[in-house]
C-alpha cells in the first residue's frame, strides 16, 4: 500500500470515528436536564422535564403519578422526611433517587431538576418551593399556598423575579363547571353579584381539643426535627402525622386551608376579587364547664363562620362573602326545592345577584340557577377556553414551553392574593386567643391594609401577619 493511500484511509477512519464520537456526543445532550442548557426556560432537545417532588407519600404520591402521566416527565428525585411515606412512590418510580432533606436535594442535584413539586404539610410549603424557585426551578404547590400571608406575598414576589412557571394545586380551577359557570356569570344571568356564601363538612380530623401531652417515641423511620421545618419546636405525638397536622395552628390552617382554595375559588376565578378590606369571625367555643371557657390556642376550632368584604371592581358593587365550616350549612334558598341538594356532600357555594342566584358544588362542579327550573333549555355560548388536559398537565405543558409562554389556571400571581385572603380568614379566628384588656379581637371586625400587610385597627393581630422561623430554617 501506498504512503499516499496508507494516510487516506486512515483519514476516512479519522472522520468515521469523529462522526461515530459526534453521534454519541449528540445523544448525550438529549438527557442533560433544560437548566443545563440555558436556564429554566430553555426546552430540551429530549424536551424532557426532570422532576423533583418534595413530600412522597399521601398527596405528594398522587401529584407525582399524575404529573408523570406525561411522556415528557421524568421523576428523577424523590424526597420525604418519612420513610413509610415514600414506600409507594419509590416503588412506582424505582430510577429515582431519594432524599430526607429537600435542601441537600436541591444543592446537590439543581443541575439536574427542572421542576419540583411540594406537596408537604401547609408549614413547609414556604421554605421549600422558595427553595426551588431561588434555583430558578418551575414549582406546583399544594393547596392552600402557604400557612402565612407574609409567606403568600413573598412566594408570588419570588415566581415573578425568578420567572418560573407556577401553579397552586387546586385542581377544580382546570375544571370545565368552573367554566361554564363563568359563562353562565358573564351571560348576565344573574346581573352583578352582592353576596357569596361557601361552605364545607370539613373538618374530617381532630379539631377543637387540646394539644397531646403525652411523650411519645418517634418512629425510626421519620426525622421529626425535619418534619417540623420552620415550625416551633413540638413534642413529636402520632397525631400529627402522617395526617391530623390539618387541625393544628403550628402546621396546618384548618378547614378553611383545606377547601376554601376548592369551593371559593369560583368566586376568585369569576366575579373577580382579590383582597378583602375587613373581615370577622366565630367559632364554636368548647367549655370546660359552666361558663367556663376552654381556651385552645393550638388547636382549630371543630366549626367556624367568617365575614369578608371585597371592594367592588370596575363600577361593581362590594362583594360579602360569608365562610362556613365544620358541617354547618346556610339557609337553603327559596328558591331551592325542599327536595333538592344544597350543593354537594363536601360543601358548595351561592352567587346572590341583582337578577338570581347560581350555586355549586365543590370545584365548582354542577353549577346551576335558582330555581333549578331555569335550567332547563338554557344555552349559553362557551367562551372559556378548556383544559382538555388537566390541572396537572398543563403545568408540565407549561414548564416545557417556558415562562415567556406558559398558560395555567392557578399561577401564584392568581394564587397568591388568593390565598391572602383566605389566610385572614384563619387570623381573625387565631385573633380570638390574643387578649388586649380582656376583649378579644376576633369579636370586633378587623380592617385590613392588603398593601401593607397589616392590620389597620387592632395592632396586635399584626403578629400572626408572619411567623419568625425556627433556628436554622
């Protein structure tokens, strides 16, 4: 062979095995994560969204199972303070690697997350999603948003400097009822709203006891001192895990955390409103015995009713809007039969206009006019646009598609203000326990500043605004 032929074939050799090298090359990057390649709003060539989900089991279990209904989800960490909570979903995504803590889980592997879910107790929502969104990662929060306002404001403020796709999981504001009942609002059919009504059976937990005295061990399995995050230092008692959190002020927000974000979020979605000007309470008071009353800061109340006033928007009237919980329902309508449903088994809510009224079921499922009779043959032209796909896809839509594009029903922009307002729900009942010369605030309306965050009338109903974290959190 000739020197001259000797060197072309080792070129031709050369180019295959660059070419072969350059393939390899290729197919590697279409497994690196987006934020590797640009920044949180840059699609993959894979167009793959790896994802984190931060809480595993009970809700967090669910939220990752229908996330990675798509094709385009990866569901590559998983992270849970309880061991016997995450069985299930390292089971249904056994690639995925496990972490106890969310913060060492986003300083090692943020080169390899696109997107988190939190699906934690309500007293960890805050520190953990603001984690993630700091890394510049896409967030879907469980519902309620945050256990604060002050954390509310600053989780939206958060999302909109960092410019990452949000969404709050209060699944019915995807829903087609909640829809249509917009149509049916915008069509006129009940001219301008005056009063909302929204109730629900929960709570379906502990409420209205005091907090357990007794010194139980702490499963090997949970890591209670992560478990309580932010929250103050509390004895560890099995009834607040995995579930009976809900009912206590130090993590969770009661029954109106739970479904208010389900049943009222109509009236945010519809009329709309966002910040309430006032707001008042009462609650069902346990007593320890004749005209002695039982005080239970730590604890929810078994029921509870709440008073606001929304200032009305473009020439419309203010808006009251009354909440009640703990099985207590409202006068049922005149113009509801004495044999038909008010709302549904969980709850509903009641527009009360200037022409009617229209009433719901949680989500805003099966809206319909009062009397039921109008119902019959009423046409109303859909103009709201669908979500064929669902709550949970339109976020992962969303995240592949990037901020500058992404469309979903609850982003903490709609979120947060949402969930402002239905937290001072929750202060003017914690207000009850805050004694000023023996009166109690929640007995008297508390006028709210939403601006500023404050309390414009009674001072020291400002100190559950926010909380000071636990040392090192």
């Amino acid at each position: 062979m000739s020197s001259k032929s000797h060197n072309q074939k080792e070129n031709n050799l050369g180019r295959r095995k660059f070419i072969k090298q350059s393939a390899i090359t290729a197919s590697a990057f279409t497994i690196v994560p987006s934020f590797v390649l640009g920044g949180s709003r840059h699609i993959p060539p894979s167009d793959t969204l790896y994802l984190a989900g931060i809480g595993a089991g009970g809700k967090g279990a669910s939220d990752l199972t229908e996330c990675a209904k798509s094709p385009n989800v990866k569901v590559s960490f998983l992270c849970d303070v309880d061991d016997r909570q995450a069985v299930k979903s390292k089971q249904n995504f056994p690639g995925a690697k496990f972490y106890k803590d969310f913060r060492k889980m986003l300083d090692i592997e943020h080169k390899n997350i696109d997107a988190v879910t939190v699906s934690t107790p309500d007293h960890t929502h805050a520190v953990a999603a603001l984690a993630a969104i700091e890394k510049g990662k896409h967030v879907y929060v469980q519902k309620p948003l945050t256990w604060s306002i002050h954390e509310a404001r600053m989780l939206t403020e958060a999302a909109r400097k960092h410019k990452v796709v949000t969404q709050m999981g209060n699944q019915g504001g995807s829903g087609n009822d909640v829809r249509k009942m917009k149509e049916m609002y915008d069509a006129g059919l009940i001219g301008d709203v005056t009063r909302v009504t929204a109730w629900t059976n929960r709570p379906v937990w502990v409420q209205g006891i005091s907090a357990p005295k007794e010194k139980q061990r702490i499963p090997k399995e949970l890591d209670w001192n992560l478990w309580l995050g932010p929250a103050p230092q509390t004895m560890y008692n099995k009834m607040y895990v995995p579930f009976g959190w809900r009912g206590w002020t130090a993590f969770g927000t009661g029954a109106v955390g739970d479904m208010a974000c389900h049943i009222m979020d109509p009236a945010f979605r519809i009329l709309p409103i966002d910040y309430p000007s006032d707001v008042e309470c009462s609650f069902a008071t346990p007593w320890s015995g004749f005209f002695q009353e039982m005080m239970i800061p730590e604890a929810f109340p078994s029921a509870s009713m709440m008073y606001f006033t929304f200032p009305g928007k473009n020439g419309k009237p203010d808006i009251k809007l009354t909440w009640i919980d703990g099985g207590l329902k409202p006068e049922r309508p005149e113009e509801l039969g004495a044999d038909e449903a008010l709302g549904g088994w969980d709850g509903g809510i009641i527009f009360e206009g200037t022409k009617g009224k229209l009433m719901a079921d949680c989500y805003g499922q099966n809206p319909r006019l009062l009397p039921t009779s109008l119902m019959k043959d009423l046409v109303v032209p859909e103009k709201e646009a669908r979500v064929p796909e669902g709550h949970y896809l339109q976020w992962v839509n969303a995240c592949l598609k990037g901020y500058d594009n992404a469309t979903v029903s609850s982003p903490f922009d709609y979120a947060g203000p949402f969930t402002e307002a239905m937290l001072l729900g929750v202060l003017a009942m914690r207000s009850y326990y805050l004694k000023e010369n023996d009166k109690y605030p929640a007995r008297r309306k508390l006028l709210w500043d939403a601006q500023n965050m404050k309390v414009t009338n009674v001072d020291m109903a400002n100190s559950l605004v926010k909380r000071e974290p636990r040392l090192g959190w």
